[in-house]
C-alpha cells in the first residue's frame, strides 16, 4: 500500500534540455531506424494489440499455436492460452543447427577463471541437469530454490528447470540464511541447488552453511545439489545433499523439453513490497518468453554474433531478463561476471570489453557513478571500439552520470539506453529505442512496444504537462506478473486497487511537452540501495526483532554513489542505552536477518518517533532529518510534539 501519509514531493527540480541524437550509421543498421517507424509500430501495438504481439511471439517456435492471444478480467490477464513452448528449448535447442560452436556464455570469475560455453555444450549441461532433477522427483510445477554465485552454473540450472517446467526461484547470493529461509519456506521448494561458497573482493564466502541454517527443522526440501566453487569444506547430510559434479557425470544428455501451457508458471522471483514479507512475483512462459526476447531484441539493438553483457545478478529481475533469457532467446553470446567489476582492479570492465569485442553493455546508474568517481583514466586506457549500445537501468539516473557515460564509455557514438521496468513488469517497458530515439539525459524517454502507460493523480486523471503523477499502465501486456505467488488477493491490492482500473507502478513521474517520461522515483516505502530494492518494512522487523530496539523507522536518504543510503532512526527499550558497541550490533542484526545490502549506513537513536494521532510514524520528518534538510510541510498532525524539537538537534 502506498504511504498515504507521505505525500510524496513531486515538484521536480531537474531541469535539462540537452538532445543526443541517434548517428545516421548507427540507425541505418538499427532494427527500427527513426522515429517514424517506432510510431508505426508503436500505434499498432497499442491499437491492435493482438495482431502485433501474435507476429511477436511468432519468432519464437511453439509445440503448438495458441487459441487466444489474450485474455483479459482485470486484473487477471491470459497470454497465448492453449499454446504449447519450452523455454530451454527456445534458448538452446532451436539454435544448435546454426550456433551450436558458437558461444553462449562467457564467464570471467572473480578469482581469474574462465569459462567459454557454446551453445552445444550448454545444452548438454542444461539436459543432464534436467535429468539429474527428474532424479530427485522434480515434476512439473515443483519449486527449486537457487542460492548460487555468479557462475555458469546459475543459468544452466535456471534453464534445467525450464526443461522440465519446473519453477525456479532464484534467491540472491548475498542474501542471508534468514532471508533464504523466508523464501524457500513460502516456495515450498522441493531441491535446492547451491554452492559451498563463491568470492568477494578476493576473500572466500560460505553459502552451502547459509542453506544448511535455512533448512534446519525444514522436512520438505528433499536435495540440496551442491556445485563446488572455491573448495571450502562443508557438510553434507546423507541421503540428502549431492556433488553437482558427481550427479552430472552420471547422468544422460538426452532429456525431451516439457511442453508448458504458456499460462503455466515459469518461476517465482521475491522482491521487496511496502511490507516485511517478501512478494513472490510469478511469471509465465508463453507472455515473458515474447516480450523478454523482442525487447532485448529491439531495445539493445541485437545482432547475430553480438555479445552483450548485462552487469546485474541473476538475483534479480535484470539478471533473468537480460542476462540469461533475453540474450539466449535471440541466440547471442552472453557475458557473465563474478563479483565487483572494480576487482582486482578498475580496469577489470573496459579490458574485457576490448578482449571480447563486447557490443551491449547494460549496468546501473551506482556503478556508473563509482567508475566516474574512480576517474575517467581508466577507461581512456581503452578503445571500446566494439560497443554498439550502452544501457542503464535500476535506479533514476542523474544527468551528469548519463554524460559522463556517453562521453567516456560511449565515446560519443553509442546511443544510451535509460530503460525503465520492475520485476513486476518482467522486461522493459519504457526506454528509447537505441536507433530511433532521440535522448535526453535523466529521462527513460517513451514507451516501447505494446505499453500503454500514463502519468495521473489518485483519482487516475492525467496531470499536466511537466506535472509530477503517479507512473500507471493502462493496459496488460505479456510479461506481466500474473499474480503473487499464492496470494491473489495481495495482487490485487498492490497493483490493481491503488488507482482504479490500471496498473499501479509505485513510482513518480511526470512527462514533458515531448511526450518523454521523466521518473522521480517511488512513492511508497520501497528503496534502491545500490541498485538493489529493499523495503524499509523489512529491514524495520529486523532491527525490532533486536532485544534492545523498541522501535524503528528507516527511510531513504540521497547518496551521491549509491542512489539512496539506508538511514535507521531507533528507540531502545528501558534496559538499553545506546553505545558504540550496541550500535555495531545492531547493524550486524540487520546483516544476519537479510544479508550486507541492507546494512544501514546510519543508525540513530532517538527518545520517541515522529507520530500521527492514530500511531503512524510520519517518515517524511524522518527524510529531512536524514538528508539535513529544513522540516518542511504540514507538521500539526504530530501527537508527540515535543520530540521535533529533539530531532531538530540531531
Ligand atoms: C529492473 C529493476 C524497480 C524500481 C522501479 C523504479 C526503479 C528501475 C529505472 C528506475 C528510474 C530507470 N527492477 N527503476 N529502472 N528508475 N529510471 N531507468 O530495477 O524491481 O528491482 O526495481 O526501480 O523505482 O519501480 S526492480
């Protein structure tokens, strides 16, 4: 639910007026070449949807045709209904005649190894994998749960499930057991596949201990298959933990892909909503097979031969879409990493550019601003000839990164693409269109194909032109999640019920005279740390769930690097007082309860919070206090006045 307490602050202040154009080389190779054919295309998509996403999802090869494009009862929509597909098979199989030498993944791992896969190899990997499943009794519709760093691994299990139309849930690898359990729980999952630890900044982590916590008293998870990556002993309880090595070496290479209902599930992804319980965000294969592939298609410009390297973790929703589905289903190389891109040195992205003639490269606004404050020298080193497109996604970008990224990545010749979705939206649903749009710096521009999106008041009325709204979506479209994992009615309430009749985004925006959207960020209680999205709710139950805090309240502060910086405002109980130390504890609380991503950079203690009458905390004051601002606004619906004037101190 949005915080209707906070109204959020939409005067926007950012004023540019700065236009890139598209060069003419570039847009006379480009899939969609100006602005009149994206027009085109885009007023058939909204005026005849049917008939532009059948053409869509014909690029794709069905077991069998769907009946029905779509069906539509607000707010629950059908995609290509009575259609048969295979996601690993669209990814792998349907390319092995003419790609089958060709690789589809690239790995560069933290500690300097390497891997090079082609598409024949994956897909042996993706099948034995599948068949070790079948092994387990995973049976179409089971969960698995995957806990996994950034190796190769994590796609060729990912993909395994698929095969087999089992639904995979990936849990980020930074997370904690805590928040591991919390998924796998709501999952229900059958296996587990892990590892026993991966890297980060060179050090050794531990994740098969993460699992083996998370599974304690837990009857349901029949096999956790464990890869080894970095070769720290663990344990493995008999009869129901495997070596992935082991299993792999034994099983068979042939295994047929299931033919999945395209309404049937394809995974379930747990993201941070406006409360401490995770949503689990489903998707489909038939609507998010299409519209994943033609927006990575359109949108990054895909060539047969390219390689495209998307930064994010399969983690997350950028990592599905754009790491692993969207390059695979149109048959490019994709490139995956392991761990920070400034380990062992800056140089580490803008060397393996020029190694693998790289012609994609998709990363958040926070690295961006990390690599302008490490210095422009490093990628000066470096021609990045082979760049065709660079990409931003996660967070609002600040103009002055978006020039910066044009200037020193781009150098000057490759178009930006600022692309703005969710997990909830499953793939990019406004951007610019990389040989058609002309950009402007800090706007995600207009929406792509088939999107019919709008800025309104609560009441759903358009507001004006550079009037800041609420970003909503009118109608459905294919990559869409379809509900929350077992709980319809949260669904409903989150994304159909807030503002009548459309989907609610949760975030701000506003467009200008040019139609171009200009995001402000959300509305509700949901942060982006790093690129990461976190729910203050979450990380509130987990500083209450300290003996010492009575109460928390955490709010988003701007930080010049990460976006936002978490800042925690808490009251202890009677036998606490604050001190250096519990302090320090209280930070470590929040790290074992969700993982290091959610540690606040801040923790304030105070006497009381800020409330309404009724009990609310009134987070608004909170943000300014953070963020060293003036108290502005109404301030007469505090209860407990007395407190502003001690924040006031602060
Ligand atoms: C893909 C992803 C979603 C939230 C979303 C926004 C913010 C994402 C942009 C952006 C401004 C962008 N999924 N967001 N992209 N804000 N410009 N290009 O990030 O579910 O993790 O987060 O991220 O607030 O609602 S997510």
């Amino acid at each position: 639910m949005i915080n209707k307490i906070i109204k959020p602050d939409f005067k926007s202040t950012l004023k540019e007026d700065r236009v890139f154009h598209p060069s003419k080389k570039f847009s006379a190779n480009a899939h969609i070449k100006n602005m009149a054919e994206y027009t085109k295309l885009y007023n058939e998509s909204i005026k005849k949807p049917e008939v532009f996403w059948a053409r869509e999802a014909e690029n794709l090869e069905w077991f069998k045709k769907w009946d029905n494009v779509l069906e539509w009862k607000q707010p629950f929509a059908k995609w290509f209904s009575g259609g048969k597909i295979n996601c690993s098979y669209n990814c792998l199989d349907r390319h092995l005649s003419d790609k089958g030498t060709q690789s589809a993944i690239i790995w560069d791992g933290e500690n300097g190894d390497k891997r090079n896969i082609t598409y024949n190899e994956l897909h042996e990997e993706v099948c034995k994998l599948a068949n070790v499943l079948k092994g387990f009794k995973v049976k179409k519709g089971d969960r698995v749960v995957i806990y996994l760093p950034m190796i190769p691994e994590v796609a060729i299990a990912m993909l395994a499930c698929t095969r087999i139309g089992a639904i995979h849930s990936v849990v980020f690898g930074g997370y904690s057991s805590e928040a591991l359990k919390v998924r796998i729980n709501d999952a229900r999952a059958k296996v587990v596949i892990t590892v026993d630890g991966g890297y980060r900044k060179g050090n050794k982590t531990r994740m098969k201990d993460a699992v083996d916590e998370a599974l304690s008293g837990v009857k349901f998870v029949k096999n956790v298959i464990v890869v080894k990556r970095n070769g720290i002993k663990v344990q493995m309880k008999k009869d129901r933990d495997f070596l992935y090595g082991d299993l792999m070496k034994k099983a068979s290479s042939v295994c047929q892909p299931a033919k999945m209902n395209a309404e049937d599930p394809l995974f379930v992804l747990y993201t941070s909503g406006t409360t401490g319980i995770p949503k689990g965000v489903v998707h489909t294969h038939g609507g998010y097979l299409t519209q994943v592939a033609m927006s990575a298609k359109y949108i990054f410009d895909l060539h047969p031969n390219d390689k495209f390297w998307c930064t994010a973790d399969v983690g997350w929703i950028t990592g599905h879409s754009y790491v692993v589905y969207g390059p695979l289903l149109n048959g490019v190389t994709t490139i995956v990493t392991e761990g920070l891109p400034t380990h062992p040195t800056p140089e580490r992205p803008w060397k393996l550019i020029d190694k693998h003639k790289i012609t994609q490269f998709y990363t958040a606004p926070t690295a961006i601003r990390m690599f302008m404050k490490i210095g422009r020298a490093w990628p000066a080193r470096h021609k990045l000839k082979s760049l065709k497109v660079i990409g931003t996604v996660g967070e609002p970008i600040n103009p002055e990164a978006w020039t910066w990224y044009y200037n020193n990545i781009g150098k000057r010749r490759c178009p930006v693409v600022d692309t703005w979705w969710q997990t909830e939206t499953g793939s990019i649903l406004v951007t610019s269109l990389p040989g058609a749009t002309p950009t402007k710096p800090g706007s995600a521009t207009l929406p792509f194909f088939g999107v019919d999106v709008a800025v309104v008041d609560m009441k759903g009325k358009k507001t004006k032109v550079n009037e800041g709204g609420y970003l909503v979506i009118n109608k459905p479209w294919p990559s869409m999640l379809r509900t929350v994992y077992k709980n319809d009615e949260r669904y409903k309430k989150t994304y159909w019920n807030e503002i009548k009749g459309v989907y609610f985004s949760g975030d701000g925006a506003r467009r200008d005279k040019d139609g171009y959207i200009w995001i402000m960020g959300r509305t509700d209680d949901i942060i982006k740390v790093a690129g990461h999205r976190l729910g203050t709710m979450e990380i509130e139950s987990a500083l209450v769930s300290h003996k010492a805090v009575a109460e928390a309240a955490v709010v988003g502060k701007q930080d010049e690097i990460k976006g936002e910086a978490i800042v925690a405002f808490v009251s202890l109980n009677l036998k606490f007082t604050e001190s250096e130390k519990l302090i320090n504890e209280l930070g470590a609380h929040v790290v074992k309860c969700i993982g290091p991503i959610a540690r606040p950079s801040q923790i304030i203690v105070v006497d009381d919070l800020p409330k309404t009458r009724s009990g609310k905390i009134i987070r608004r004051i909170l943000k300014s206090i953070a963020e060293g601002n003036e108290i502005k606004g109404d301030t007469s619906t505090i209860a407990n006045a007395d407190i502003l004037e001690k924040l006031k101190k602060l």
